[in-house]
C-alpha cells in the first residue's frame, strides 16, 4: 500500500491499481481516521493509515456502515456493502494485537456506482436517508 494525492476510481470495478480491480470481492474499502486513532490508544501505539489495508481514510466524520447506505467522496458515488473486517496482516506489518484493537474499526467495504477521481482533500458526503438517519 502507499499513499497518494489522487486515484482513479471506475465503476463496477474498483480504484485503479487495487489487487481487486476488476473483481466482484469489493471495490473500494474506507476507513475513518476517528476509527483508527480509538484502535491505536487500545494498541498503546500510533497506527499509520497506509499500514491498514484500506483504500481511503476519512480525516474527518463519521462512514455509514448500514448495507445499501450510499455516500459520495468527490464526484465518485458510493454504495456501502458491509462492515470490513480488519486484515489478518495488522499484527504482522503494525504489531501484534493491531487486528485485535480494530475489531469493529475496520471500516466499510464499498461498491463504486461511478467513475471518476477521488482527491486527498475531496468532501465526503453521506445519504441520510439511504443510511436510515432521516
């Protein structure tokens, strides 16, 4: 995983350059940083973003995790699928009891309705009333 500024998100696919382009699995996996920073005071150790796994980390807000929920970061639209399960990697590449810490922080594994960029920086916009909030 690496950081970058920018990335091509295509729809009914994933983001370009994701192990699961192309694939049905997920397309896009997001995370809240409120999230890891909770795991990271269970862990007793600062928890880098990029060592999770996932696609993209919200700095700010909440992710809807109610299945059929629709959200949109940029001009990409989203659809929540499920609650993501952390990745059986954390203990090895952050330390061990990091898939521990992040049992229901794992964050949401998404479908991508449309094509477009998604940018370090883009509005994060949830449905309210898809997520069952209104």
């Amino acid at each position: 995983p690496r950081v970058v500024a920018a990335a091509a998100a295509d729809a009914g696919k994933a983001v370009g350059g994701d192990r699961y382009h192309r694939s049905k699995h997920r397309h896009v996996t997001l995370q809240p940083l409120t999230d890891l920073a909770a795991a990271s005071a269970d862990l007793g150790q600062e928890i880098d973003p990029g060592l999770t796994r996932r696609n993209v980390t919200l700095t700010h807000g909440d992710l809807p995790t109610k299945p059929g929920s629709f959200l949109r970061i940029g001009d990409v639209e989203l659809q929540v699928l499920r609650i993501a399960a952390p990745c059986r990697l954390l203990d090895d590449w952050i330390a061990p009891g990091a898939r521990r810490a992040t049992p229901a922080r794992g964050g949401g594994a998404c479908r991508l309705l449309s094509s477009g960029t998604v940018r370090a920086g883009d509005v994060v916009v949830g449905d309210a009333a898809a997520a069952g909030e209104a």
